[in-house]
C-alpha cells in the first residue's frame, strides 16, 4: 500500500511538472497586451516615410478613428482585406474614419498594386525597424496582416493580428463614431 | 487525492484553452539549422512547425566570402498550393532537408558564412516577414567530397553527445539508404547497433537485469539468451508497429512528435523514470496485475516469457522519446515511402540491432552484468540525472532559454551536492571520493555560472555570463555621446567641433539596430579608438517631437536607424551614411574614411 502511494505521489509530481511546464509556456505566450494608452500615444508619435517620399507623421491624424494596418504586397492574407477596408474608407470618411496603411515593403511595389486595386487612403512603407515597432505595439509574433483601431482620443481600441473581416471591422469601428 | 486530480485536469484545461490562438515567433515557427557534409555539400535543415509552410521560390541563399558559391538551382520541389492572389505556388510543410552545393571551399579557407533568406505563412491567415537566417560554417576534419562515410559524423558525434543530437542524427538515417530492400535492413540494423551505444538505451539495463537477476545460479546460458531474446523482440515488434504506422500515415507522425503534449508527456515520463533511479519507489505492475500474469506465464511452457515481451513492448515505449531525433528521421524516410511493410521491415531490423547488445548480456548468462553492490545505487543516481537531463533537453524547444537555463542550473547544482562537492575531505578520502569531489565542483560552478547568467539576462546556453560581459561592457566601454535635441543644438556642436569630423547617431528605444550598434559595433576596440578622432554626438528622437522631426528632415532620415558625417568643415559628407546595423570591422572602415 506504501507503495502504492508512492508511486501516485511520483505521479502526480510528474503530472504537475508537465502540466506547470506547459502552463509556463502558454502563460508566456499569452503576455498582457501593451498599455493601450501608451501604444496610442507610440503610434501617433511615429513618423513613416510615405509613397509619394514624403515624411508622414502620423501625428496629423490625431482626432480622428485611426486604423493603422500593417501589411505587404507579398502577403497574401494582407491582400484578403485590403478591397474591404477600400469600401469602409469611402463608406466612413465623413464620420472621421480614416485608414493608414504601413506596408513591410519596397516602394516599387506598393506603389502599382495601390494604383491596380484603387487604395483610397494613404500609405506609408517600412522596413525591418518597422516591423519590430509593431512586435512593440502588440504584434508579438510578428506577422502581418496587424491592425490597429484607435479612437478619437488616441488610445488603443482594438489590436488585431490577423485578417479583420468587413462584419467584425464594422462592429469595431460603429460604437467609436 | 481525487483532489488532486481534477486541480490537475483543471489546470491542463485551462492551459489548452489558450493554445488555439498562439502564433509561434519566426525562429519558433521555421527552425533553422545548417552543417556542411563535406567540402563540395551543405545541407540546410528546417524544422516547420505543423500549421506553418515557408514559399520555395522566396527562399535566397548567398554565402560570404564571395569567394565561396552556393547553388541554389536544386531546391526540392515543394507542394502546389493555389493561391488567390500568386496563383500557384510551391510551398514547404514539416521537415526540410536542402542538400546544396558549395563550390570554393578549400583547407586554407575553410571558414564561410551561409545567410538565408526565407519567408512564409501560417494556415490562420498571417504571413511572417523575410526572415534572414545565418550559420557559420567551417570545413572540419572531414574528408573531401565524396569519401564520407555516412556513419562517420554519427560516431564522432554521438558518445560525446548528452543526448542525441537531433542536428546530425536524423540527417544521416534519412540520407543513408538508397539502395534496395536488403540493403536498406542491413543499413537500419547497424543504425541500432550504433544507437545502442547512446546513453538511450541505459534505463534498459536495469529493467534487463531484474528480468535475469531473480534466475540467480539458474540461470544458463541458453536460457538468459532466450528471455533476452524474447525481451528484445517485444521492443522490435512495438518499433516494427511503429514503422508500419509511419510508413502508412506518412508525415503526420513526425509532426507529432514536435507537438508541445507529446514533448511535455514524454518528459514527464522521463522525470518519472529518473524519480525511481532514485528509489523513490520501483517501478513493476501492480502486485494483482503481477500474481495473475504470473499466474497465466507460469501455464505457459516457458515460464515468465510473455511478461518478459511485455517489459520489452514498455522498454520501447520508454526508450522511444530518448531516440525520437533519430528515429524521426527513420521515421520520415519511411513515410516518403508510403510503403507499410518496409517501415515495419526496417524499424524492426533496427530494434534489433539495438537490442544485439542485451542479447550478448543475456548469452552471457547474466555474468556480463555488473554485480550489484552499493555502487549500484550511484549507478542509478546517475542514470536518474541523466533521465532528468533527457527531460529538460525535450521540453527545451518549448521553454524560453532563461527557464531552460534555470532548469540545467538547479539540476547540475543539486548533483553536485549529492556529489559532496560542499563537504570536506576526510583526510584520508579514497581516489574515487576525490575525483567524485572534483567532479562535484565542477558542476557546482557550472551550475552556478547558468544560474548568474540566467538571472542577470544572458540567454545563452554556451555562453550563459555572456550576459553579464556585454552589460557590463555597455556600462563601462560605450563611448560617449554628446546628446543633442534640436537643429540649433547640431550647428552649435559643429562649431564647437572646431576641425574634427563629426559624427551625428539616430537613436531611439524602439530601434533595435541602434541597440545592436550599442552593443556590439560601439564597444569594440578599433571602433572606440577610432571614434575618439571624432565628435560623437546623438539625437535621441524616441519622442519624436517637433525638433526631433525637423533634424530627421534635415538629413532626409525617416527615423532611426541613421548616422551621418560631416567633414572637418562642418559640412556634410553626403555619399557617406550607415542606415541600419553595421559591424566593427566595417564601422571601422566608415570611420576611417570620415576620419580622412
């Protein structure tokens, strides 16, 4: 019997270990998202160099519902939502919605692909640095497509990795009108 | 203890609540490893995570030296995926192997670095960045092109290794075999043979004595042989059913063997194998379950041979984990073939080769293994570290490396005081207990150095106070920049220059090519010695206020990263600017030239 319970003992703390050691790591993996407040403020703080070689801070568009998203030509899921947030620019553009798109890319790419599907908001390019800024606002795993939602007082509404459907882009940007 | 379970099942629901949504970080998701075969091959490995898949045409590869080339004509072909948007595609799923030729080569300069450059998706709909991957590559003893014995890497690498080393192991099973069926056994059992001689197969020796043992003075020769034989063929026939499997269902198998459960379960078998080297309890069935198969064996012309098959069919499963590397490279050849008895077929050549060492005990009637004696027992303290050590390896992909770190740390420090490393010596200790007392401090300070470097933020295993060296040398050897924040500041400290270049730094928190630089270019001698004949200044424009923007525009900089000269004069010198990460050796060579 003693050793019956042994054995149960040695058991359960080896259960516990697996089990801790996949909780660690998944406890690991789901870090607090950044400070929305703080990364509204790093967001409206950067400054991207735009298609058209000018400096775009993004500063100008404070006030407004701003949504920041990531993206590149060579990304096909990137490319998935981009016609949907054409139509939610033209829809929303008079209620203060305005889209940034910052693209992973080279210019010489953004620039056709922008004029072949009709981007009707403006688009800012960026390298590496950038991609690493947006690990710092709350893409951890770096991958693109990211958006970011701020309201109108520059704070972080929503952060998301991944494709934004027009139903769920909808109901994210509505209540900030 | 009812309690205890459902806290148990509790915490593991809720921990799989969370998996759905986690994307892995590149280096997680796409594992990149390198080696060189031989003087004229490469080959590059990539472990991709299951959901994940890396494009083939993206994939670049360049070597420098320049003088060094790399044939990338030869890519395997990948997957058709049709895509929306590129049509169709050729994609990589799971394990890649990429042999590729190297031309260039020679045993004077044997040194290159491979970079690759690849990029990929996951099947949740992101895409990650092109990933720049690099390997330093040097041309060791081997042989030139072409008279590599395939076997030779494996040998050298495995006795030294702690445990298998899944780089080296899996390659060479997986490139071996090439020939017809014979062939291909033969070539499988010799690979058990050399399996045999890895730490993996100790925790059998053990379960193989307490089969012999009880037989005591009975024993003969014939007879030990036979129950080995039969032990030995319970864990063939489990790996033949392993092979069968493989060769069935093709690749999912080795993905399997890369998920997080598998590795968390396998290793909380092993830390259960070791807490019983230990003597925290034994490890046998049940005593009912024990009474009624001996019951049922005894029935049996032959007396304990299907309990002794049974121990074999567990030994198999128990050794499986410590064996994964290898034998998912065995594993992954087999299921390329598609063919189920030739997985069975192999797999079980190999388990036999594995096993061809036991048999030799077991012919030996028992007097090959070593007597028991106290000394056992440290024997089995060993093997039950070495458990642990097997433990902490598998789960290592899914630690962070300061957990892993602090994991080797607590097992090596631990060992080492059961190894009296803190005790004194009595004056008249034997050789042994010194040498056990060296041993002992020898892992005391090991320990003790992963355990500093893993607190003080060092995040290497090899290395663990590199941590402590480069913060250190941040501290004391970082050159210092003269801050300045505003257009007027820039011209003030031109003026003040009076005829010394100057050197004008962007810098920012979130810039991390500017931490690099910090880091690793900043504090090397040549560089420090030569930016002392300069004005060091920087602009720190983490704020980005309206200053910070106006001196960006200025020098037509976006942001950080960016650094810019100007001449004795004070005027800019306009072909020459370092926009991104730049290394000593040729931040040096940019000094010099501002310097002229």
């Amino acid at each position: 019997m003693r050793r019956l319970w042994q054995a149960l003992l040695a058991g359960g703390v080896a259960l516990a270990f697996g089990a801790a050691g996949v909780c660690f790591y998944q406890w690991r993996s789901a870090e607090a998202p950044p400070d929305p407040v703080e990364t509204g403020r790093r967001v409206l703080a950067a400054s991207l160099l735009g298609v058209d070689g000018k400096v775009q801070p993004f500063e100008q568009w404070r006030g407004r519902v701003l949504v920041v998203n990531f993206w590149a030509t060579w990304c096909a899921p990137c490319r998935d939502e981009i016609p949907g947030f054409i139509q939610f620019q033209e829809r929303f553009r008079t209620d203060g919605v305005q889209f940034v798109g910052v693209a992973i890319d080279q210019k010489e790419r953004v620039i056709p692909y922008a004029r072949e599907m009709g981007i009707n908001y403006p688009l800012v390019v960026g390298g590496m640095e950038t991609m690493e800024f947006a690990r710092q606002l709350g893409d951890r795993a770096t991958v693109l497509p990211f958006t970011l939602i701020l309201d109108r007082s520059g704070r972080v509404r929503t952060a998301q990795v991944g494709i934004l459907m027009p139903e769920k882009l909808e109901s994210l940007i509505k209540p900030l009108l | 203890m009812p309690r205890l379970i459902s806290i148990l099942t509790l915490l593991f629901s809720i921990c799989a609540g969370a998996v759905a949504q986690d994307l892995l970080e590149p280096e997680k998701a796409f594992q990149f490893s390198a080696r060189l075969l031989d003087a004229g091959q490469v080959e590059v490995h990539y472990a991709i995570a299951p959901g994940y898949y890396l494009y083939r045409e993206k994939f670049k590869f360049a070597a420098d030296p320049p003088a060094v080339s790399i044939d990338a004509t030869q890519l395997p072909p990948g997957k058709v995926k049709k895509d929306e948007f590129f049509g169709e595609v050729q994609i990589y799923r799971g394990e890649q192997r990429f042999v590729l030729p190297v031309k260039g080569l020679t045993a004077q300069a044997p040194h290159f670095t491979l970079n690759v450059v690849s990029q990929g998706c996951a099947d949740l709909g992101v895409c990650y960045p092109p990933q720049e991957q690099k390997a330093e590559l040097t041309l060791a003893a081997f042989s030139p092109a072409g008279t590599a014995t395939p076997a030779t890497p494996f040998l050298s690498t495995a006795p030294a290794a702690r445990a298998p080393n899944p780089q080296s192991e899996d390659a060479v099973i997986a490139g071996l075999f090439k020939g017809g069926f014979w062939v291909l056994l033969a070539s499988f059992f010799g690979f058990g043979l050399l399996l045999a001689l890895t730490p993996c197969v100790f925790p059998m020796i053990p379960i193989l004595s307490g089969i012999l043992v009880p037989h005591g003075a009975h024993l003969t020769h014939v007879r030990g042989f036979v129950l080995s034989l039969v032990y030995v063929l319970g864990m063939a026939i489990t790996y033949a059913l392993a092979g069968i499997a493989a060769g069935l269902l093709g690749t999912v198998l080795s993905a399997a063997l890369q998920n997080v459960w598998v590795l968390s379960g396998f290793a909380a078998i092993f830390v259960l194998l070791a807490l019983s080297m230990f003597g925290l309890y034994d490890l046998q069935l049940p005593t009912a379950l024990q009474s009624k198969l001996a019951a049922t064996s005894n029935k049996l012309h032959g007396g304990h041979f299907v309990s002794v098959f049974f121990m074999g069919v567990l030994s198999a499963l128990i050794v499986g984990p410590c064996v994964a590397a290898p034998l998912a490279g065995a594993l992954l050849y087999i299921s390329q073939s598609g063919d189920g008895v030739l997985g069975g077929a192999a797999l079980f050549a190999m388990a036999l080769g594995m096993g061809a060492p036991l048999l030799a005990v077991g012919a030996s009637a028992g007097t090959l293994l070593p007597k028991a004696g106290a000394w056992m027992e440290t024997v089995k303290r060993f093997f039950g570290v070495v458990l642990l050590g097997v433990a902490i390896y598998l789960v290592s992909p899914l630690l962070p490396v300061a957990a892993h770190m602090l994991a080797w740390a607590a097992l090596l420090i631990v060992s080492a005081i059961y190894l009296h490393a803190l005790d004194p010596l009595p004056p008249n200790a034997s050789g042994v207990r010194k040498l056990f007392k060296g041993i002992g401090v020898i892992g005391l300070l090991a320990g003790a150095a992963l355990l500093a470097g893993a607190l003080s933020g060092g995040r290497d295993i090899l290395q663990p106070l590199s941590g402590l060296r480069s913060a250190a040398a941040t501290v004391d050897r970082a050159p210092v920049f003269q801050r300045i924040d505003s257009p007027a500041r820039l011209d003030d400290a031109i003026r003040a220059a009076a005829g010394k270049p100057v050197m004008l730094d962007f810098y920012a928190d979130w810039c991390v090519s500017c931490k690099e630089m910090e880091r690793y270019t900043f504090v090397d001698d040549a560089v420090r010695a030569k930016m002392a004949g300069l004005v060091a200044l920087q602009a720190d424009v983490t704020q980005n206020l309206d200053d910070h923007k106006a001196l960006l525009k200025r020098f037509n900089l976006f942001g950080p990263p960016g650094i810019v000269f100007f001449d004795r004069q004070g005027n800019q010198i306009n072909n020459l600017r370092v926009v991104g990460f730049q290394a000593a050796d040729k931040f040096a060579a940019t000094l010099d030239l501002a310097l002229r």
